[in-house]
C-alpha cells in the first residue's frame, strides 16, 4: 500500500493495472483501493493547498 501511495504522490500517472493487482494480492478489496487513493489523493491536495498559501510558515 505505501509503495501505490508513493507512486500516487510523485507521479498519479504511472499508476497502472500491475499496482492495483499487487494491492488486491495483498488483501485489499476493489473498495480499499479506491479508499486508499481517495484519501492519498486528498491529502496531497489539500498540502498543496496549504503550501501554496504559505499554511504554516513564518513570515
């Protein structure tokens, strides 16, 4: 799971078939894979978000 979300992160584009077959080997259902990148995909979002507006950063 934290190699897909890895991938997700630095490039959501080379994500293919292979990860979600090697998620689903692993025990995670179709419904756990689209759980996963939900919540990765949000997270990413929501920190360029904050980056960009300088969240948490002096000055």
């Amino acid at each position: 799971m934290v190699d897909y979300v890895v991938q997700l992160t630095k490039d959501a584009t080379k994500i293919t078939p292979a990860h979600h077959e090697r998620l689903r080997q692993a025990g995670f259902d179709d419904k756990a894979i689209l759980q996963i990148t939900l919540i990765a995909a949000w997270f990413n979002y929501i920190n360029r978000v904050a980056d960009a507006l300088g969240v948490g950063r002096e000055g």
